[in-house]
C-alpha cells in the first residue's frame, strides 16, 4: 500500500484502444520530491499513461492512488485541483492570449475571479503583481504584452511551465518539455525544471537521455506499453533489455 | 482552436487595442444615436424595432459561436419559445409587457438549461446536430401544443401597458422601451464577454484540454453561457412577439436558425457590433426584397457563399483586422 512517501501509485493500469492494447499492466511509483522520466520508444504509451493519470483517457482497469486518495474515478478537472497537473506533449498556451492573461488564468480560479460575469475584467488586475513575478521567473519579463502565438517554441514552453506554476501544484506531469528545442533552450528549460522541482514531485518523458540522466532521480523504461526496467540512471541503462529496445532502435 | 473552426472556417476576430478602440466607440456612438434619432427621420418604426429583436439575438447567439466556440443550430427553439411564452402571458394572462418579457426570459433559460445539459458535452459538429434534433422537437411541440394557435401561431398580442401606467400601443413608447431593452441586454453580453468569466470561456475557446488541466469544469462554464445565451434569446423573442403582436412558427423553424448564424457570420463572429451589423444587413435587404417579390433564400446563400469566399472574417471582422494592419 502507499506510504507518506510515495505521492503517486498507479496499480495495473491498463488501456485498450479497440482491442489494441497501449498500456498494459503498469505498475508505477513516484515518490515524493523526486524527478521521476517515463522513457521508452516512440509509441510505447508514455502519453497514454499521463492521459491515465490525469484521467483525460478511462483506463480499461487499474487503479490510481494520488496523495493518500483513491482519485480512479474522479474528473481531470477535480484532479488537477487536487494538485497533479499536467502539460502537454504539444505545447498547450492560449494562442490568443496574451502571456500575462494565459498566467492569470491560472490564478483566476483560485482567486474566486473564474465566475464572476457581471464585473469588469479590470478585476483581473489585481492577480497582476503575482502573475509579473510566475513570468520573470522564467525569463519573460520582456514579452509579458505578447500573445502567446507569437513567442518561439522554447518560451512557449517557458509559459506553459509559469502557467502550471502559477496553480502550485504538488506535482507536475510534464510531456517531452524540451522536444524541438536547441542546446541553450534545452539549459535553460532544465534549470527551470530545476527550480519547479523544489517542494513538489515531477514526472516527466523525455527522449533526451542526457538530460534525463543528469536531472532525474528514478527513470521507468516503458516498451510496447509494457514497464521493462525502473531504477537510477546508471542501472537502467546498463539493463539488457533498455539497452536493445533503445540502442537497437537507435542503430537500426 | 475548438473543432467548430474547421466547419465554420471563420477565426474569431484579433483583439482589439488602443486606436481601434476609439473606433469601435465612435460607431457604437453613432450607432445609438442613429437608434434614437430614427423615428424622426422617418424610418418605419416597425421594421426597426424588428430588427433590434434580431440584433438582439444575434448578439447572444455570438456569445457562444464567437467567445465559447459553440455553434448552436438550434438557437430560433429559444427565441421562438420566448415569442409564444411572452405572447401567451400577455394575451391569455393580460401580463403587463415587462412581467411577459421576463416568462420570455424564464422560459428561454429553463429550455436552454435543458438543452444545453443534454448537448454540452458534446463537440463540434456533434454539439451542432443535438441543438438542431432538440430544436425540431420544439417546433413540433409548437406545431401541436393547444396554446401556440397550430399553423396561425398567436396573433393581436396586446402590447399593453408598461407596469400597467405607460401604454405601449403609442408608437414612440413601444421604440423607446424597445430601445432600452435591446441597448440593456447588447451591454448584459458585453460585460459577460468583458469579465473575469469571459476572461475563461476564451480560453476553453483557445484550448479546451489545457483549460481541464488547470482545474476548470468546463462542462459547467460552457452551460452557464449557453443558458445566459438562452435567457438573452428567450427576451429577444418575447420583445419580437410584442413588437409585431405575432408569434408564429416561423419564429421557431430551422430556417431561423440558420437566420441567426448567418447574420452573425456576415456581421463578424467574436466581435461586439458584428452581429448587429449582419442582422441590420439581413432584415433590410429582406424587407426590401420581399416587397420586390424576390426569392429572400437566394438572396441569403449568396450571402453566405461570398462570406465564406471573400470575407471570412465578416464585415466588422475584416474591418477590425484591416485596423489592426
Ligand atoms: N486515442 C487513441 N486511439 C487509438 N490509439 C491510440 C490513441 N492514443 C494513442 N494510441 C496508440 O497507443 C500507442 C501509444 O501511444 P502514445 O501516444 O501513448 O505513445 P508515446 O509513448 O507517447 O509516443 P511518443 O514518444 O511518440 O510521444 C500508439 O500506438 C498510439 O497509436
Ligand atoms: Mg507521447
């Protein structure tokens, strides 16, 4: 059963697309203040898992244990107010928005600012002073006025992390942050990861192995929507079957 | 980007900003004062009043295609609804104009809240084809039920006395509380889209699935702006039954309907004067062909063709992003 110190376990979670069985048995635990990857292959069901967790996806069966409570049945919604968030594997903002207003979103609704219709939006103002410090946070202080479809990838994603920040989270699912990104946005989105990490727990997939090696503390290895190997980086990598799925991709 | 985009084909309007601004209050200025000054100039006050009804509902119908992606093909159920309810209460009941108005009001957001919970959860084109099944079934409803009049609908609706003192039979006193109750619920939907609410049903616009990821229950605000559109939509009709003293089926069909999406396509989806500008457009060109005996559908497919092949945006659409260059 779960400890204190595991925040997140997922028992023999399954998911059948039409008879097509994407995740099959997994078996996962986070533990509480760690950096945790999911890696594998491209389609061995890393996304699919996190749409399990955050219920975005039914799974076909397994169960989901969040900080002490059974949350296998509850709305995406209610579960990420309960305090696991996710991002998304194609980064998630509100193009038309600008990067102040997608960060103030974030603070709408604990503010008590997310119903009101017959007030001005003036309101909205008053999340401002807290919005200006989740932004400059991550290097965007000079593109608080942008919309945010007008902002490279890497500060996309830079918002995407100051939006998610912005609801404090317990723990932070994040889908491939650093895909399609050069050397110096890859530094700069790690050192972000960093710091976010601080008080909360991270799961994330990346593909990037140096950077999942350098940063995280416990990697499971998932193939064909299977868990073949969990553990620290110097072990995992040295596990025959890691070693074949992911060097024999790569060679081929 | 909700899925309704790629049918509709028609991105909401750019925010507008500082200069623009000035703009669109100069014509929102005009705009009233032509309202008001109208009667003096000789337009009939009929056709006018008429056409602020329309207005009216066109602007709650672009509450949800323009601010929540929605695109209802079922929106004449509540506006026809709100026709027969505000008739019947002042002609059955002898209701006083505004008490009518409210059932009109009530009756639009108790069917929308109907409607909008069996169809919420859907999306696209599927949320579309519930609102058109639902609305059908309304205008069968109307077509049988003993209190709608069948095929002559409700006719000589009194417009009685304003709270039973200022009696609304006099021209001038029927357009001005037209005026009021068309300038009132256009400000009501301005507000919505200008607050702290709207403020997040753009942003389910923008991105539903991200929206769910920062805790919001998007079912719950997507149904509060389908009744709120609904209500608004049920007073449009109630004013439009004591405004030409009939609510028929006409009110009620599909054809409606479809009216209502076309006024706002042409005006402008997503933005505040478009819809009234596409209903003005519609009911006159309308008006005069009908009286030239012109088939009007011809006259509205080609709207809607040229609006889909020259100016998506519709007309304070494209004026508002020519502004913006
Ligand atoms: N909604 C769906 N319906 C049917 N099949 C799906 C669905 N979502 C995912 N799949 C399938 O499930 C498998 C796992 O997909 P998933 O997106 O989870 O892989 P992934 O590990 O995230 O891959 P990548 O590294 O490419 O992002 C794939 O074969 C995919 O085609
Ligand atoms: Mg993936």
């Amino acid at each position: 059963m779960q400890t204190a110190d595991t925040i997140l376990e997922a028992s023999r979670l399954t998911k059948e697309f039409f008879g097509f069985t994407a995740v099959k048995n997994v078996d996962l635990k986070v533990r509480r203040g760690s950096i945790h990857a999911l890696i594998g292959p491209n389609g061995a069901g890393k996304t699919t898992v996190f749409n399990l967790l955050t219920k975005f996806l039914l799974p076909t069966s397994g169960k989901i244990v969040f900080d002490g409570v059974d949350v296998s049945a509850q709305q995406p919604a209610q579960i990420s107010r309960a305090g696991l968030v996710r991002s998304f594997q194609i980064s998630a903002t509100f193009p038309h928005l600008t990067v102040l207003e997608n960060v103030r979103v974030a603070l709408q609704r604990k503010a008590n600012l997310a119903t009101q219709f017959w007030r001005s939006d003036k309101v909205l103002d008053t999340l401002n002073a807290r919005a200006t410090e989740l932004i400059a946070d991550v290097n965007l202080s000079n593109f608080i006025d942008t919309p945010a479809v007008d902002l490279s990838y890497g500060r996309k994603r830079a918002l995407e992390i100051a939006t998610t920040l912005a609801l404090e989270p317990k723990m932070l699912l994040l889908d491939e942050p650093m895909a399609g990104m050069g050397h110096e946005e890859i530094d700069r989105v790690a050192a972000l990861i960093r710091k976010a990490a601080i008080g909360r727990t991270i799961l994330m997939v990346e593909h990037n192995l140096s950077v999942v090696s350098s940063l995280c503390d416990t990697i499971t290895v998932l193939q064909r929507g299977e868990v073949i190997a969990e553990g620290p980086y110097s072990q995992v990598s040295q596990d025959a079957r890691v070693r074949e799925a992911y060097l024999g991709a790569d060679h081929a | 980007m909700s899925e309704l985009t790629d049918t509709a084909a028609l991105a909401p309007a750019p925010q507008l900003q500082g200069k623009q601004q000035i703009w669109e209050r100069a014509l929102i200025f005009a705009g009233i004062a032509f309202l008001v000054a109208a009667p003096l100039l000789g337009v009939y006050p009929v056709n006018l009043m008429t056409l602020m009804c329309f207005a009216l509902f066109a602007a709650a119908f672009n509450l949800l295609i323009g601010y929540v992606g929605l695109l209802s093909f079922g929106h004449a159920a509540f506006f026809g609804t709100g026709a027969y309810v505000s008739g019947y209460a002042a002609k059955a009941w002898g209701w006083t104009p505004e008490l009518a108005l409210l059932a009109g009001a009530l009756s639009g957001a108790f069917l929308g809240l109907i409607v909008g919970f069996l169809a919420i959860k859907r999306k696209g084109i599927y949320f579309s084809m519930i609102t058109l099944a639902l609305s059908q079934m309304v205008f069968f409803i109307a077509l049988q039920a003993p209190f709608t009049g069948g095929e002559d609908g409700l006719q000589s609706i009194p417009r009685g006395k304003l709270f039973g003192v200022i009696d609304l039979a006099n021209t001038n006193a029927m357009y001005a509380f037209v005026l009021v109750i068309f300038l009132a619920g256009v400000f009501a939907l301005w507000r919505i889209v200008h607050s702290p609410f709207g403020q997040i049903l753009k942003a389910i616009r923008e991105h539903e699935p991200r929206s769910i990821s920062l805790g919001y229950d998007v079912s719950r605000y997507k149904l509060i702006a389908f009744v709120i559109s609904c209500t608004v939509t049920g007073v449009a009709g109630g004013l439009k039954a004591l405004v030409t003293q009939i609510a028929s089926l006409t009110d009620i069909t599909w054809q409606t309907s479809g009216e209502v999406v076309l006024m706002t396509i042409l005006g402008g989806i997503g933005t505040t004067l478009g819809p009234l500008v596409g209903a003005g457009i519609v009911k006159t060109l309308e008006d005069h062909l009908a009286s030239l005996g012109f088939p009007v559908p011809v006259l509205i497919g080609a709207i809607f063709v040229a609006c889909v092949l020259l100016f998506r945006r519709g007309i304070i659409g494209e004026i508002e992003n020519w502004m913006k260059r």
